[in-house]
C-alpha cells in the first residue's frame, strides 16, 4: 500500500491524495464542535495551509488526520483508502503512511540526531536503514551532526532533525503542527525557507496549520482559513488574500476595512470614491466595501475633510489611521520616511485593485 501510495505522488499529482468529507469533531455534548462539517481535498505533492485563530479547530484537523482522534461525523481518506469514519478508529495512525512534526519537536533527549531520524526505520535492514538516514540527514543539512544530541543543537537544527525523522519513513502524507512557533523572528523566516525546499525537493503532499498569515502565504499551494471549526475558505494565496469569500476572512488575513457603498450605475459611491461593480450588485442595493491599507493614500489640505488619528510606525512602513467626517476610520500604509504628525487635516484617495463588497447589515 505504501509503495502504491508513492506511485500516486509521484506519477499523478493532480489526484487527491487527501480528502476529507464533512469531518466533525465534538468534545462534549454541551461544548460547540471542535471541527464542524469539513471538506476539502488536496492533491498529491501539494502543500496545504489551515490558518486560523487559536481554538478554531486547526490542530484537531491534523490529529483526525494523524488518527489520534476518531471523527464523530464523516470520513477522512487518503490516496483511495478510507481510513476513517463517524466513531471509528479506522486505521491506526502507524499504518496511514503519515509522518508527524510536532510543534515542540518531540525529539529523543537520549538518542542522537542519527538514532533520532532512524526511529521511525527502524524496521528496514540495517544496510538500507542507515543508508536512508544518512540520506535524510544530508537532505536538511545535518549529516556532519550525526553523532549530536538534541540538547547539543540550536532550535532550527532541532526542527530540521524533526522534519528528518518524519520523512524518513517515505511517508504518503506530512502533518506540521505550527512548526515555526518556537523560532524567533529571523530563524523563523529562515527556517520556512529551508522546510518549504524540503518539501518541494521531496515532492511531499504536506499540511501544515498555523495562525501567522505571512507563514500560510509563503509556504503554502493551498490555503483553507478556519473559524469556530468550519471552513470559510479555501484558495490560493492570493484569492484569499484579494478575493475573501466572508468579512472574517477578509480581516484574519490582513487588516481590512469596511465602508457603508451604494450600488448605482455609476459603481459603488463611498465617502471615499466609487469603485468599479465587479461584483455585478443589483443597483440600490447597500453593501460594505472591503478597503485595506495599500489602497489607500492621502494628501495634507488644510480642506480635507480626513484626520490623521495615529500613526504605528512599523520599520518599513507607517500604517496610519484616518478618521472620516461619518465617524468611519480606514488606514493608509506609507512609506517609513513619510511621517506625519497626528491631527493633520487629509485629503484621502483610494484606488481599490480588487473590489470586494458584502451585503450591508
């Protein structure tokens, strides 16, 4: 099974490798599920992002995966074989040709990075486990650390030993839970760089949940956003980001506004401008305009109409805030040299790329 399940990712990426059909997950018959009626699908050799907040049921997705939890509705399947469905078990995590890399690592602090990666081998013949070890260490860069033990190794040697053991197995499917969470700022973006060319090397199908955006977009093919345990969207990066299907998505994935905008055949009029009808509303009709920060600019006139409220200096930029004559607020990112002082009378404009609106009320 597992050699036919690296025949699929490899000779047919565009099969789903992964599905799942309307997955719930409940603890407790008070408490409001966990995972609630989840679909989706995800092709071999592609890389899926959940992003969400915390508690909305990202990392409870990966453990029905893995199966360390039963679904208490649907089915989860990978490559052509159910391996689980509503209260039961199904296939036992060791036989779903699923390698996991958990958020604190969950390496051995007795063995070494050598015996660490060849845990999860340790049935193959001695000859082929070690050559597959040592393949998988010089794959993340660690075969002259073989003799080393965790506590010997820096934070992302210690994650790239777990990505190893993980693999090590040629495993059809790889689970990452927030793996990036324990690095600081610098090592986390280099970090994301050096598991994102393992995978893609490996031709790994992989998902992986977190609640940093930034992380989802760089990384992933896929991104799917989490809320309250249902899913409010899945796509690309960039139709998530330019194109989000519900208000949460809009603001969980980057700072966003909204404006009260009447339908009219000229566009949508808002205290701010009119936008193209993209959408095809029905004319009259009051809907909310999505605005972000990089669509907005301003002027300083004395005449404007628009206050500077705050300014966030950010390093590479200034995000300001601007109050409007209805009491609404957008904000404006600028450059980091362009500094304004608060109470500056503005004149705001907008030009908004991708119009997105949502019915008003």
């Amino acid at each position: 099974w597992k050699a036919s399940l690296r025949s699929l990712r490899c000779h047919n990426r565009r099969m789903a490798l992964l599905e799942l059909t309307g997955v719930g997950r409940r603890f407790g018959a008070d408490r409001p599920p966990a995972v609630d009626g989840l679909t989706f699908s995800l092709g071999a050799g592609r890389i899926l992002a959940l992003l969400g907040p915390s508690g909305c049921g990202k990392t409870t997705t990966l453990r029905l995966i893995a199966g360390f939890e039963a679904p208490d509705e649907g089915q989860i399947a990978i490559g052509s074989r159910v391996v689980a469905r509503a209260r039961d078990a199904g296939v036992p995590p060791e036989e779903r040709s699923v390698g996991v890399v958990f958020q604190d690592y969950a390496l051995f602090p007795h063995l070494t990075v050598e015996a660490n990666v060849a845990f999860g081998v340790s049935r193959l013949p001695r000859a082929e486990r070690r050559a597959r070890v040592l393949r998988m260490l010089e794959l993340v860069g660690l075969h002259e650390l073989a003799g080393r033990y965790p506590h010997e190794l820096s934070g992302g040697q210690q994650q790239r030993v777990a990505v190893a053991r993980a693999l090590a197995p040629e495993p059809a499917l790889l689970l990452l839970d927030e793996p990036f969470s324990n690095l600081d700022a610098d090592l986390r973006a280099q970090m994301r760089d050096e598991v994102q060319k393992i995978l893609r090397a490996t031709g790994t199908t992989a998902v992986f949940v977190t609640h940093d955006q930034e992380e989802a977009f760089t990384i992933a093919d896929e991104v799917g956003v989490l809320n309250l345990g249902r899913l409010e969207q899945l796509g690309s990066p960039e139709a998530i980001y330019h194109q989000p299907a519900t208000p949460f998505v809009a603001e969980f994935v980057g700072a966003a506004d909204f404006l009260p905008g009447l339908v009219t055949l000229q566009g949508i009029v808002t205290e701010i401008g009119v936008f193209e009808n993209a959408e095809r509303r029905e004319t009259g009709e009051k809907v909310r305009v999505m605005i972000r920060p990089d669509d907005v600019t301003f002027l300083p006139d004395e005449a404007g109409e628009a206050v500077l409220l705050h300014r966030y200096f950010r390093g590479s930029e200034n995000l300001y805030c601007l109050a409007l004559p209805s009491g609404h607020r957008v904000h404006s990112s600028q450059p980091s040299s362009a500094a304004f002082a608060t109470g500056l009378r503005v004149r705001p404009e907008a030009n908004v790329l991708h119009v997105v609106t949502f019915p008003a009320g």
